[in-house]
C-alpha cells in the first residue's frame, strides 16, 4: 500500500471489517501522518464511548414484564371470532369472487345475477370497511387531550388489520377505473399506516399530529360521505340496479 | 443463555406465557440500551422496549431460528426505534420552523477550550457534547453507528437487520463517524 489510507479505510479497519488490514498496518508501520491520523479516529471513537447509558437496576426486567403483562393479556382473551381475524380472509375471498365473476363471464346474461349478488357481497364488506375506518378516525379525533400519555394500542391494532382490507380495495377500485373511491382509500391507506406505525401510547403532541394528519386530507368527512353512498347502493334491490363498477 | 432462549422461544409460542416472561426478563435491559443509544431519551427508550416486546409477542410465529433470538429482537427494536426517530424529527422540525439556527444548534453552546482535555474527557462536557454530536446524526446514520459501535454488529448483519443492503450501512457509517470526528475532534485534539 503505497498511497495514504482513505477515512472510510480506516473506519473499516477500526471496526476490524477490513479486507486489507494486513496492507493497513504495514503502511501504518512505516508512515508517521496515517498512524497519527488513525490515533485521532481512535480517540474521538472512543470518546463517544463516554456517552451515558442510565442504569436500569435488576427490578428493570420484573418491570417491564409487569407493564407488558396487562396488554398481553388482553390479547390473548380475543378468540376466533374477532372481526378481525375473519375480515381480510373474508374481503380477499369475496374480492376474488367478485373479479373471477368480472373477467371471466363478462358478457353472459345468465350469470347477471351471480354478478349482482357479487358486486352486492362486495357492497358490504366495503361499507364495514369504510364504518370501521371512521370509528378509529373517530376515536383518534375526539380522544380526550390529557398532560399524560393516551394509550392507542386499540385504534393501532385495528388500523393494522384495516391496512390490509384497505390494499385490497384500493387496487379493486384502480384496476376497475373508479378513481374517485380509488383516491379516497389512497388517503385513508397513508393514515391508517401512520396510525399503525404509532407507538401504543402517544403524547399530545403525537395526537395532534396524527388529527392533524387525518384533519388536512379532510379524510373523516370524505370516508363519512363514502360510506354512505356505499350504504345507500346496498340498499336498492338488486334487479333495479345497474352492473357497476365499484 | 441462547439454548435456554431458544428453549423459551419455543414454549413462548406455544402460547406459555412464563416462557415468554423468561425472554422479556433475560433483553429487557439489553433492549433498553440499545434504544436508549438510538433515541438518546429515557422516554423514547422505555417506549421502544415495552413496543418491541409487544411486537416481538404478536410476530412469534414468524420468527425464525436462523438468526438468534436477540439479533430478531434487536432488528423489531432498531426498525421501531427507527420510525420514533423520524417521527420525533418531523414534529420538531414542524415546530422549530422559524426559530433561529443559532438556537438549534447545541453544538456551538457547550465551550471547547477552556478546561484542559484530560479533565474534559470526563466531564459532563463530553458527554453532552458526544449526545449533542449524536444527536446530529440521521436516523438511518445513528442506527447503523449504534449497531455497529455499541453493540458490535457486522455490517452486512446492520444491513440485513434494517433491510438497507450492506453498502448503503456502510456509507451510513461513514457519514456518522465524518460527522462525530467534525464535533468532537475540537474535544479531543489532534493526536
């Protein structure tokens, strides 16, 4: 090695994830200005070692676990029928339905009804989506203000289990060309996946940013308007109905 | 300690509950360091060990017994630790919109010369300074030095951990330690 040794050389080496460490040191051993500069590397890393860490005393961990305990529990008392273990098995099989039903009998008058039933499956599962969308916008927007933290794991877990419904329909309305439901559940998929992203228990400051979030997109009124035309197309009798897109 | 683990790991996903106690007791503190170094609060810290252990809870089923059980922890707390990170950035960026630079900026605050380096290196000066100077880090430049500088991690396991690619872990750590040499060299002086 006969040029001096390069910064990001040197961090690999201090790290011992040099493949030339051998070269490294020879060069070192023989060249005053890379030895000097190695030591500075070395002393300023070794100074970030000084940084504090708190001490966690051996109570920490029985701690921690006693917080933990109360939510795990919680968790473990939800059974089967909870809406949403069922929810996105359910939207993909009547999502798959609906488009197996869409593409492969487009022109057939005999399977009309099939459709229609179909598009009406799909109505419903839609309209429990977008219901349950508001009530974890909903909640988020009205939740009392306090100094302390505010526990959203409830509005979290669900927002987690509505990501999935959401993906499903979105790419249903883009691909049948309805962009107006399209762009609506666009919005409500950015907002559901910061409120997913969020940690269990939010300060204020948090809170306001995620209201703030859902109050800019104007996104509870539009999935309020949504949710209504959705409930009212569910509510026609099925023969006095068009086949639509949805 | 990782055969017990991996014993614990497996009666915890069974749905013993014990067992699952017996993982949170034996990384909580490890845990809580490591979020404490990337978040650089106790509050952010304490939140990242009680999220990934929740998280940690509800993805069990989806661990696998490839990498060791704190490396799967350590990733859940650094990607969460990530995310806090970014969201805190962007809160305050919102609302130091319009406040002075020289207010931001904690780095030209803290005096560098007037007491000798020896009594420096281990005074609070230094560690303010190293917390401000790590604070001056991005996300992704923090996380990937924490890794690497705290707890040892190869830098191709960073990469994999935080789904960047070795390369782009690299050159998170360059930055990192081109950023800390610029702060606290001042500190330390030349050698």
């Amino acid at each position: 090695m006969t040029s001096h040794i390069s910064e990001e050389q040197f961090v690999l080496f201090y790290y011992g994830e040099s493949a030339e460490a051998a070269g490294i040191e020879s060069h070192m051993a023989e060249c005053e200005a890379c030895r000097s500069e190695f030591r500075t590397l070395q002393l300023v890393l070794n100074t970030v070692d000084s940084a504090p860490v708190p001490e966690r005393n051996g109570e920490y961990a029985k701690a921690v676990w006693h917080r933990l305990e109360k939510q795990l529990a919680g968790r473990k008392r939800r059974g089967f029928m909870q809406w949403w273990i069922w929810a996105p098995a359910m939207a993909a099989l009547v999502l798959t339905a609906f488009l197996a039903g869409r593409w492969s009998h487009k022109n057939d008058p005999q399977v009309a009804t099939n459709q229609q039933i179909r598009e009406r499956i799909l109505l419903v599962a839609v309209g429990d989506h977008l219901e349950r969308s508001q009530m974890v916008l909903a909640e988020l927007t009205n939740a009392a203000d306090g100094k302390g933290k505010l526990d959203i794991s409830g509005e979290r877990q669900s927002a987690e289990q509505l990501l999935g419904d959401n993906r499903l329909y979105r790419q249903t309305a883009r691909s049948t060309g309805d962009t107006a439901v399209a762009s609506v559940l666009d919005d409500l998929e950015r907002v559901l996946l910061e409120i997913s992203h969020s940690p269990s228990e939010v300060s204020s400051d948090q809170l306001d940013e995620l209201r703030q979030e859902i109050e800019s997109r104007g996104l509870l009124f539009k999935v309020r308007v949504l949710g209504s035309q959705v409930r009212q197309e569910e509510s026609k009798p099925v023969s006095e109905k068009e086949i639509r897109k949805l | 300690m990782e055969v017990e683990a991996g014993g614990a790991v497996e009666r915890a996903r069974s749905g013993d509950s014990d067992a699952f106690r017996l993982l949170v007791e034996q990384h909580s503190r490890a845990i809580f360091r490591l979020a404490f170094r990337m978040t650089g609060n106790e509050e952010d810290a304490e939140d990242v060990v009680q999220e990934t252990f929740l998280r940690a809870y509800r993805q069990l089923d989806k661990y696998e017994a490839r990498s060791s059980f704190s490396t799967w922890l350590y990733r859940i707390a650094s990607n969460y630790s990530l995310d806090l990170i970014r969201m805190r950035k962007r809160h305050e960026d919102k609302r130091e919109r319009g406040s002075s630079a020289e207010d931001r900026d904690i780095l030209q605050s803290i005096p560098v010369d007037s007491p000798g380096p020896d009594r420096l290196l281990y005074g609070s000066q230094v560690k303010d300074r190293v917390n401000a100077a790590l604070n001056e880090l991005s996300a992704q430049e923090r996380t990937a030095f924490v890794l690497r500088h705290f707890e040892g991690h190869s830098i191709q396991e960073i990469g994999e951990a935080l789904g960047t690619g070795a390369n782009a872990t690299k050159h998170s750590i360059f930055r990192a330690v081109q950023k800390l040499r610029k702060s606290l060299e001042p500190l330390v002086g030349p050698a």
